[in-house]
C-alpha cells in the first residue's frame, strides 16, 4: 500500500515578516514557501539555479535588473540563476520558489 503523507506547511505558514519553509529537497528540484506580511521584504538575494516564482495569495512587487515585475494570486514568473533580485509584499503573500 502507498503511504499518503500530506502536509500542510503552507497553510500553516504565519504571516509575521519573511517566513521561509523548504517543502522539498533533492538533488533535481527544490521548493520553497515564501510568506511575506504586507509591506514585508525578502531582501536582496540571487538564486543558485533557473527559478520559478508561483503567487498562491496576495501580490507582490518582484525587483529584478532595474524592473519592478507586479504579480498577484495564481500568476507565474520565471527568472535566471545569479540575478540579483529582491521582493516586497503589496499585502500578506505566500509564493511557491521551485528551482
């Protein structure tokens, strides 16, 4: 029989700040949960590899090479590895970042 184990980090995810939880670690694919309170930063950073940025709720300011990319519930953005980049919260977020 298939064990079924569901998890349930995102919902629980406070909204208090920036707030980042790894839901899946190896070596192909990492996804993180990124929580963002209104008016909250997720400071300036880069990512090790090609990343996909995926809004489940609220909106967001994403700040990339002088642009400043507003995305918002169930949008999609992909960005380059070794770009600088950094992100406000327009209102509380929570964001999915698969690499």
């Amino acid at each position: 029989m298939y064990m079924i184990d569901i998890d349930n980090t995102i919902a629980q995810q406070p909204f208090d700040g920036l707030q980042v939880e790894r839901l899946v670690k190896n070596p192909a694919l990492e996804i993180l949960s990124i929580s963002l309170a209104k008016n909250a930063v997720f400071p300036n950073h880069t990512s090790p590899k090609d990343a996909h940025l995926i809004v489940l709720e609220g909106s967001i300011n994403f700040h990339i090479e002088n642009q400043i990319v507003n995305l918002t519930t169930q949008q999609h953005f992909g960005f380059s590895k070794e770009v600088e980049h950094w992100v406000t919260a327009k209102e509380d977020t929570k964001f999915l970042i698969i690499r």
